[in-house]
C-alpha cells in the first residue's frame, strides 16, 4: 500500500490549473497549424492567423490563452493500492483555489445555480474518480469555458434511430451551435450507457488527443467520416465560413439497454485544455 499526501495531491491540481490555462496541448496546437495551412477562405485563414498570434503571445507571457479559464474538471485515475492521507476531494478543491488565485486566473463559479454569488476562487472543483488497478494517482485538469459547454447537448434517441440519427444529432448539435462557441471546435462525443454515463462519456472524450484515433476500427471510420461531415457545413473559424469548422472529434462507446441508444455532444472551443500529472 503506497501513501499520497493531500500536500502531494493539492501541488499537483495547482500547477497543471496554471498549465492548463497558459499552454495549449501539442495535438490540438498542431491541429490549428495544419488548418491554417490547408484552408482556402481568406477571411477563415486570417483569423485562424489571429488565433494563431493570439497563442504565441500568451504563451510567451505566461498568460492564459482565452479570458473564460473555465470550470475546473478534474479526472482521476487511482490505485486501489494507494492510501489517501486526508480528504482526496478538499485536497483537489484547494490545489484549483491556489492555483486559480497563484496563476491570476478568472473565477467564474457561482455557489448556486439560480441564486447565483460567485465563490471568489473557482471552487468547486467538478471531480470524477475511477478506481485502477495499481498503486499510481493520475490526475487531469481540463478548464471548460461554457461558450462551449453551453452548446453541448444530450438526447435519448430511439434503437431505431440507428447510426444515421446518432450522425443526424451530431450534426444538428454543430449547426445549432453556429458560431456561439467560437469555433473551430473540437468535439467530445459518447454513445451508449445511460443518460448520465453518456454525458460523462463525451467530457471523457475531449481528453483523448486529437491525433489517437478511436481503437475499434468502426468508430475510428466513423470520426473520419463525421469529421469531414462537420467541416462541410461551411460555418468555419469564428463563423466566416471556410472549411475549418472543427479541429477534430473523437467518440467513446459504452454498452446500453437494449432499450436506447443514448447520445451525447460535447462542444470544445479550438482552446481545448488539459493537463496531466502523475503521482
């Protein structure tokens, strides 16, 4: 049995809160890289170069790459062979506190969904913790601006649906969102579970690095497929049309009722963040 400190735990989601927010992982950087240099328009190819000039200089200042610093997700992966010292969660709520009032970065909690009152320190963290096999602590921070978040939908379409009405909402989602969520997106989606697994399927999603394709070959064809869907829509970089309207998508599957066939979008802006640290 190993032993992690709250100490440990809270260092941890304070730095990657700072690293997330200032330093743009290197498959969605070089996701951007290639769209400016691949599209056409005009217009969508000058504001991808001010996204573009806009992540050089937050990079070089240390400063956060988009105003909304998010809400704080945070994934766990623990060993079941690890023995927490002290309260995991309150450890991972003041590792975001000190790290969102240490990195200067926007708090935009409310303490209550319809009184509102903003908590001053970007807590609570949303936590989700999985159990592993081993003695390791994995920890991911990924901020979420609700620009996008607030795009994101979910549906319980029929089993009769099938995979075209699976395809039909993915693409409806997009063109509903229009130019709302800043795009180029990146898009988390889930299929399958229940109406709260499936949510959490496409958050998980957004973690998986848009070069790492879907392991099983049928859903790994069918984010090519939607991919090219989505960009054919035409809303393109920050709704100026073009053929960039999306950075990539990947889907998570999970087995379901026989019953349903839950499904789920979950909208990222082109500042897709994240950032991971082992213990």
């Amino acid at each position: 049995m190993r032993t992690i400190s709250t100490q440990e735990i809270t260092a941890a989601v304070a730095r990657l809160c700072i690293e997330a927010n200032t330093h743009l992982p290197a498959d969605v950087q070089a996701a951007l890289d290639a769209a400016r240099a691949s599209e056409p328009w005009p217009l969508a190819k000058t504001t991808l170069n001010l996204l573009w000039d806009n992540l050089g200089a937050a990079e070089a200042a240390n400063l956060p790459i988009c105003q909304d610093t998010g809400m704080a997700c945070v994934f766990v992966e623990l060993g079941t062979d690890v023995h927490i010292e002290g309260s995991f969660e309150q450890a991972i709520h003041e590792g975001v506190r000190q790290g969102y009032g240490a990195g200067y970065l926007r708090k935009s909690i409310v303490a209550d969904p319809l009184r509102r009152g903003n908590t001053g320190d970007n807590t609570p963290a949303a936590i989700t913790v999985h159990l592993v096999d081993g003695d390791g602590c994995k920890i991911t921070v990924a901020p979420k601006g609700f620009g996008s978040e607030n795009m994101s939908r979910i549906q319980m379409l029929k089993p009769a649906d099938g995979v075209e009405g699976f395809k039909k909402f993915v693409l409806e989602t997009v063109k509903l969102a229009g130019s709302n969520p800043c795009p180029p997106i990146v898009l988390g989606i889930g299929v399958g579970g229940s109406f709260d697994k499936v949510a959490y399927l496409a958050k998980k999603a957004l973690l998986r690095p848009l070069d790492v394709p879907n392991p099983d070959p049928y859903y790994a064809a069918l984010e090519r497929e939607l991919l090219e869907a989505v960009n054919e829509i035409g809303i393109g970089p920050q709704g100026f049309g073009g053929k960039t309207t999306c950075l990539g998508l990947a889907i998570e599957q999970m087995p379901t009722h026989v019953a349903g066939l839950p499904a789920a979008v979950n909208v990222s802006c082109h500042v897709t963040r994240r950032a991971t640290a082992e213990l």
